[in-house]
C-alpha cells in the first residue's frame, strides 16, 4: 500500500502566547498591579464565526510546522521576535472541529516588553487576562490547550527557569516574586534563596517616587 491508499487529515498550529500585563497602582505598598495575559484573535471565517480564538493555521505541505506557528502569528497578529518558544502537546481529538478531522500541534510562547514587537496583523486581536479567558466559550478545544499551556508553565516553574522570559531586561527581587505568585497561585518564602542561581546583580538601584528604593538584577541564564 502506498500512503495515497490512506484518507489525509488536516495538520494545524496553535499558539498560547502569555504575558505580564503591568500597571501602576498608585500605591507606594504596591509598585504595580500584574496580569496574565494571553493573545487571542477572533475568528472572521466559519466555522465558529466571531469567537475568540488562539492564533495558528493550517500547516502547508512543503512547510516545517514551527515555521508555521511563527507565520500564522506573525500574519494574523504581526507579533514577531526572539521569544521562547517551546511545543507543547498534540490534540487530536477526532471530533474538536466541524470541518473534518484536524489535528493541532500547539505551542508554549512567553513574551515580555523587550524580546518581541507587533506591527499588526489582519485579525482582530486582544490580550485578554486569563481569568477572564476562563469564563468565555471560545473556539474549538482552545480553552483547553491553554489550561495544558498553564500547567506545563506551572510544573516547569518548579526547577527551571522558564518565568524569567516573561520578566523585563531590569528587575527587582519583590518583580519577580509577583510573577512568580501570580503564576503559581500561592505565595512563596525565601523566594530569593529559591530563585538566587538564576539572578544577576546589576548594582543598580530603582529609585522614584511611586518605588521604593530597590536592588535591580538581570537574569542569569541557566544554560548561559
């Protein structure tokens, strides 16, 4: 038998891209009051017409399949740049879309202000916060692959330091907490100790009005 005896599914990509929204608060307590966020479009085609979805596509036959999460984000959002990227789990689940029998390979991205830039693509796009992402019906199975994205974050988080790429060029001891809190949903002690091999002093200090006065350090790669 040749492969052209067999029925041909359909290969797709999908994307969790996540980052740190950051706002002043106000508050000297608080230096800053921080989200997670994932970028979602909206769909302008059937099926599932006008809900929001992960950016991804259909994968060409002459094309590798990370080149192609990188192009259908980069056409669809105009987001591009030197992010992590990780895959994270194949879904295949014979009935996740109407059309026929499409199989989605999904990606991990962790972006922060510095390592990625957004000319703007053709679809319709938001960074939503994650809880409220949870609460909306999107399309497909997507809303799963973004809770599997989330764990796989959360369990790496644990003895690698996969946070440090949602983490800006300059940051202080209390910043990387919060991520860290926020993305783990609990609070930590010693969380210096903890994350110590993975910090570099500046011997700098933050200083302004709205901060305390505050140590920065950079991230000290731990495979660099």
């Amino acid at each position: 038998m040749s492969l052209m005896d067999y029925e041909r599914p359909s290969l797709t990509t999908d994307i969790v891209l996540i980052r740190v929204n950051e706002t002043d608060s106000g508050n000297m307590r608080r230096s800053s009051n921080k989200q997670l966020q994932v970028l979602l479009v909206k769909r302008n085609i059937e099926p599932q017409h006008g809900k929001w979805s992960l950016p991804g596509g259909v994968v060409e036959i002459d094309e590798e399949i990370e080149s192609n999460v990188k192009r259908k984000l980069r056409e669809k959002t105009g987001v591009s740049g030197e992010f992590y990227i990780e895959q994270l789990y194949t879904f295949g689940n014979i009935n996740r879309d109407e059309r026929g029998r499409v199989i989605s390979v999904s990606y991990l991205g962790l972006v922060n202000d510095f390592n990625h830039k957004n000319n703007g693509g053709f679809a319709e796009q938001c960074w939503m916060n994650i809880d409220d992402v949870m609460d909306l019906d999107l399309a497909f199975d997507h809303k799963k692959i973004i809770q599997y994205a989330l764990q796989r974050i959360q369990g790496k988080a644990e003895y690698t330091d996969i946070l440090f790429n949602l983490m800006p060029d300059e940051f202080t001891i209390k910043d990387c907490q919060d991520v860290y809190e926020l993305m783990l949903g609990k609070k930590m002690d010693n969380f210096k100790r903890r994350v110590s091999k993975y910090l570099k002093p500046l011997n700098k200090i933050r200083t302004g009005k709205q901060f305390r006065p505050a140590e920065l350090y950079t991230w000290k790669k731990e495979n660099a």
